[in-house]
C-alpha cells in the first residue's frame, strides 16, 4: 500500500470513476481519513499523505505521472 496525498487520491478517483462508469464520482473520498505527515508516492510532495483506500482503491495506472508532474511544474509559475 502507498501513501498518497488527497490531490493525487482525488484525482486518481475520478479518473478511475470516468474509465469505468463513464460519469464522475459520487464521493470523491471517505469523508473520514487518518493523515500524518509524509511523502506522497506519486508526485512525491512532502505533504499530508493517507492511504489508498481512502479514496476507494483507485486505478492510478490510469495517470501518466511523469507528465502530470510536468504540467503541474508548467502552470506553477
């Protein structure tokens, strides 16, 4: 299991929710969750991170990492 931070979760969730069902989520994550400070495995802030679960196990293959990163560095400034 890896620590995610909720913008990632978040993210991850809906894009899970419009390959499946074709129509974004319902909830985007529980609305209760445990955080502590971390480094989130995917865009690798050093942020408040939980668990996968939190956001309903999300396919997070479904996201190009390495461009998200690109583009979230790009708009940034």
């Amino acid at each position: 299991m890896h620590e995610v931070c909720n913008e990632c979760g978040r993210l991850a969730n809906y894009v899970t929710c419009m390959a499946r069902f074709g129509k974004p989520p319902k909830q985007a994550a529980y609305e209760v969750s445990t955080f502590s400070k971390g480094k989130c495995h995917y865009c690798g802030r050093e942020t408040m991170v939980t668990e996968e679960r939190d956001f309903f196990y999300p396919d997070f293959s479904l996201i190009n990492w390495k461009r998200y990163k690109l583009l979230k560095e790009r708009y940034k400034k």
